[in-house]
C-alpha cells in the first residue's frame, strides 16, 4: 500500500503545483477569501455543486468569473429573480411557423460553469428545475433529452434567509449541494489592499489559464484513487451519527437542539471533500485534518436546527465544532 501511495503522490505532485498555480491567479483579483477559494476549488474537481451564502459585496460572483477564466471553462450567470420561469433557465421549445416544426432553444445552464445568482430570490418551481438538472445533468426539452458536457457545475448564491423577499431552500433540495460555504468580510488588511487596488489606478491583471477541461477530468480521476484509510472511514461515519445522535459522544446537550442530523450523503461527500484536500495538499492519503477541515461546509446545511436552538441563538456551526471536539480523532 506504501508503494502505491508513493506512486500515486508521483502522479498528483504536477497536478497539485498546478492547482495552487490557479489559486495564485485568482488572487490577481480576490483578495482574501481563501475558505471560499477552497471549497470552490473542491466543487470543481468533484464535481460538487456549491452553495455560497453572504451578503452583496463580498466578491462571490467576481470570483467564479475569475475561476471560469483561469480554468478554461463556458461560464453562465442567472440572476435568480421572484418572476422567473423555469424556461427561462432550461430554455424551451420555439415553433417554426414555416413548416410547423419546433427547435430547441437552450437555456443559460447549457455551461460548464453556471452561476445562479440569488437563487433564493425566485420561487419554489424555478428552484427545484435548476436542482432536477444538478442531479440528473441533463435536460428535457420537448421529448429530446440533453446532456450537460463535463465538467458541469453550479455555483449558486444566496442572501441571509432573514433578508425580505427570499424563498429558502427546502432541506431536501438543499441536501444536493456538496457544501455551503460561508462568505463573511474582509479582514482590516484585506479591506486595506482592496482599497490599494481599487484607487491606485492599477491596470487589472491579465489572468493566466493554468487548466484546460480534460486536466479537471483527470484531476477528478485522481481524487477518486487517493486513499482513505478504515480507520478514517469510521472517524467520518462517527462525525456525522454524532449529528443525529449527540449524546452518543457525550454531546446530550444538543439532542434536544438538533431537529434532523444530516444524511447518508454527508458521509459520502465528507470523504469525497477530503480526497480533494489531501490531493491540493500533494498527498495520496486522507488524513483526520482534511476531514476537520471540510467538516463544517459540508454538515452546516445539513442539520436542521430545533426551535428551541433557535431560541437559544446556537448555530449549526456552533453544533458542528462540538462535535468536532468530542468525537475521537484517529
């Protein structure tokens, strides 16, 4: 098994220079915000989809723009709004009055990249046909089925359900995502540098493509060949039973705060996530750090809070790293 570690590490050294190649040119234009970098990084060579909550401002859809750049890929943006129709995402038949034929017209997630905007801002029917294509990557237009190309990806924003005019997402719809990640302000020194670009009158940097399409899909290949010990299999299953079961792992305190723990997919998409760390790290094993690591994106949307941890003011995240201090590392 050492062996083939050490193989495989031969095998992902290149790819591992190339991704912090990537991160190096995106942040030509984002400042900060490596957290986010990250788990947008692990949706792509995944295949995960990503949900970003924050508020406006906080570089989200500049920084996917400045991925699809870096990485060679057909970027879309929707702007997800309380008047949108299904059509308008997926596209539509069009009838041709000249010989009374009907042609597709696709709609914008017909893309590599697909960035949905505010999707809690439309209503529920919009919502669920963007989701239907994240799971089955195809559409249905008419009676002809299409297939999305690889890599596919959504990379779907939302405000702070607190915000007026917003729809949340239903938990089961939400369970799709790989990971929600939290995007929060810029520290003092990272206001500071944003100021530096913004006023310095700086031409803005050329950004470099590092990754073409069928190195993603290699990278993807890769990820699935880096090793995840037993032990660390048991180390992720205990992290997420604690969810549902708290006082298992000492934790009965939270029982009566955590309406629904999260599902089988979060142990799936745990160990997945951590793959994709291990391998940016240039590592051919999982270790328990990269499992802490992408713990709190990928459970945080995933457990349902209780009224009663709402009363309390006690965050999902707050949950999270209880458990993540309880449960035994490996």
């Amino acid at each position: 098994m050492y062996g083939q570690i050490k193989f495989l590490e031969g095998k992902i050294a290149d790819k591992a220079a190339k991704i912090s190649g990537v991160k190096a040119e995106l942040a030509k234009v984002i400042v900060g915000q490596a957290a986010m970098v990250d788990g947008l990084l692990v949706g792509l060579f995944t295949g995960g989809h990503v949900l970003l909550e924050g508020l406006p401002g906080l570089a989200k859809t500049l920084t996917v723009k400045a991925l699809s750049q870096v990485v060679a890929l057909q970027f879309s943006r929707i702007q997800f709004t309380p008047d949108m129709l299904p059509a308008d995402l997926v596209g539509t038949m069009i009838f041709n009055p000249k010989d009374g034929s009907f042609s597709p017209r696709k709609g914008p997630v017909f893309s590599n990249l697909v960035l949905a905007d505010e999707i809690n801002r439309a209503p529920a029917k919009v919502q669920s046909a963007l989701l239907e294509v994240m799971q089955e990557k195809q559409v249905t237009l008419g009676s002809q089925s299409y297939a999305l190309e690889e890599p596919f990806l959504v990379l779907a924003t939302q405000n702070p359900i607190e915000q007026e005019g917003t729809y949340p997402l239903p938990e089961a719809q939400v369970d799709r995502f790989m990971m929600k990640l939290k995007v929060g302000y810029p520290t003092r020194e990272e206001e500071r540098e944003i100021l530096n670009r913004v006023t310095g009158f700086r031409e803005p940097l050329p950004l470099a493509k590092i990754l073409e399409k069928e190195e993603i899909l290699e990278i993807r290949g890769l990820i699935e060949q880096v090793y995840l010990d037993e032990k660390i299999k048991e180390y992720i299953v205990d992290l997420v039973f604690a969810t549902r079961e708290p006082q298992t792992v000492g934790l009965g305190s939270l029982s009566p705060l955590i309406e629904m723990g999260a599902s089988p997919r979060a142990s799936i998409t745990l160990a997945i996530a951590a793959k994709a760390l291990a391998l940016f790290n240039g590592k051919g094993f999982v270790t328990p750090q990269e499992v802490k690591q992408v713990a709190p994106e990928v459970l945080r949307h995933r457990i349902l809070a209780s009224y009663e941890a709402e009363a309390e003011s006690v965050s999902t995240d707050e949950m999270i790293g209880q458990i993540l201090g309880k449960v035994k590392v490996p």
